[in-house]
C-alpha cells in the first residue's frame, strides 16, 4: 500500500492532462465548425451575388465594388443630441421598420434583391439592428447599424477596429446602406436616413457614425445634406470579403 502511493498523483496528472485534451480538442471542433459555417455562407454569397449580376449585365461593376485598391473613403459622424431631425419625407407607400430576425430567419419577408436577403439572414442573428424601407411586403432598401449591444449580446465589427470609432452607449455605428437598383435615383436614402435618426433619437441615442466613399457622390451628397460632420480620411482596400484601411495623414 504504502509502495503505491505515490502512483496516486501520477494519475492524477494523467486523468486531468486527458481532460484538457478532450476540452480543447472539444473548442478546436467547435471553432473548425463554425469557421466551416461561414466559409460555406460566405460562398453561397459571393456565387449568387456573381449569378445576379450575370443575369442583370452588370459584372463588370460587381467586380468594381468587390475588389479595389486605395479607394478614398470620409469618415463622418452626427450629433443627434443636438439635431432636429426633419419632417419626414417617406412617400405614403413605403414604410419603415426595424427588421425582426425571427420574420426574416423564417421568410416572411421577400427581397428584390435575393443576394441580399440571404446577406441580411446570416447577419441579423450575430446581433446587428438592421432597419429597411418596405414596399408591398418587399424589402427594397435597408441600412445596418452596431450599437454597443445589440439583441442584448455585445457586438463588434472589423470596420470600428478600422475606422478607430468607438461606440459609448447610447451610440452606434451605420454601415452598408442599400437601395435596390430598381428603386435608386428616386431619393429614398435621405428618407431612410432621416427615419433612422428620428427611432434612434426618440430611443436616447446621441451619436451616430458612419463612412462614405468620395467616389461615390450620391453618398457624399446624401451626408452632406444631412449635416455629418466630416472627420478623418481613410485609404481602402478590398478583395470580395477581405478588407483594409488605413488612415491618410
């Protein structure tokens, strides 16, 4: 007995090594797993984001919105402390809601655009309040915004990394405002727009910020015209999902 002793601790050692093993092999799986998951979304993705605009002739400017190179960008942020939102100008057939993730999880909304339902699903349930302008029960307008929470989940996204922007409560971040092709150049962006800042205000919120690119002039004249304040400018890169920024001094 007394000879066995110390075996004890040995096995001891042995049984609490095997169970660190099977934990991390365990997080491995899991990380793996969920790599595997987005790697697949992100690919259905970019096949029916090319399959559309095959089909719509406009490959060429999918290809120059995915993939660019020192493209200069604005960053801009309002206060809505201070602000006095307009009147809304939203025409009497489009409505504007906050998108639930249960109604689009589930398809009970419909997209003009399919490439960016599908975008909007997989997003939606990471947290992210997304608002859109709706038509017919058809989504044709929508813009995303990070907030400190999000869904009750602290969230983040790499452009705030990017960008140096640090979101405080009651504050939050707008990116990746979309209008459905078919329904651009009608000047709904500023009404979209000034109904988010007008929820948002009403909910506490004090600050909101966001980017655009200069060479995008329907942008830059859209945050003009709402009075955002312009801030820093950026250098950006992009390969499809892959994206960099850098700071102009």
């Amino acid at each position: 007995m007394v000879q066995g002793l110390p075996i004890i601790p040995s096995v001891a050692k042995r049984l609490r090594n095997t169970n660190f093993r099977k934990i991390k092999a365990l997080f491995s799986s899991m990380l793996l797993k969920d790599q595997f998951e987005r790697f697949v979304k992100l690919s259905l993705l970019a096949f029916q984001l090319v399959y559309e605009a095959i089909l719509d002739g406009k490959l060429k400017d999918l290809f120059h919105r995915q993939m660019f190179r020192h493209r200069l960008l604005t960053q801009v942020e309002i206060d809505l402390a201070t602000l006095t939102p307009p009147k809304n100008i939203l025409p009497s057939d489009f409505h504007f809601v906050e998108l639930i993730p249960d109604e689009i999880i589930k398809g009970k909304l419909s997209f003009a655009v399919k490439s960016r339902g599908f975008k909007l699903k997989h997003s939606i349930k990471r947290g992210l309040r997304i608002f859109a302008l709706i038509k017919d029960f058809v989504v044709v307008g929508d813009l995303w915004c990070v907030m400190q929470y999000g869904a009750g989940v602290a969230i983040n996204n790499p452009d705030l990394d990017m960008l140096g922007i640090h979101c405080k409560d009651r504050e939050a971040y707008i990116y990746d405002v979309f209008i459905d092709p078919s329904y651009r150049g009608k000047n709904l962006a500023v009404p979209l727009q000034i109904s988010l800042q007008s929820k948002l205000k009403s909910e506490g919120y004090r600050k909101l910020y966001s980017y655009y690119y200069n060479d995008n002039l329907p942008a830059m004249r859209m945050h003009r015209t709402l009075k955002y304040k312009e801030i820093k400018k950026f250098r950006a890169s992009r390969f499809f999902f892959y994206k960099k920024i850098e700071e102009v001094i």
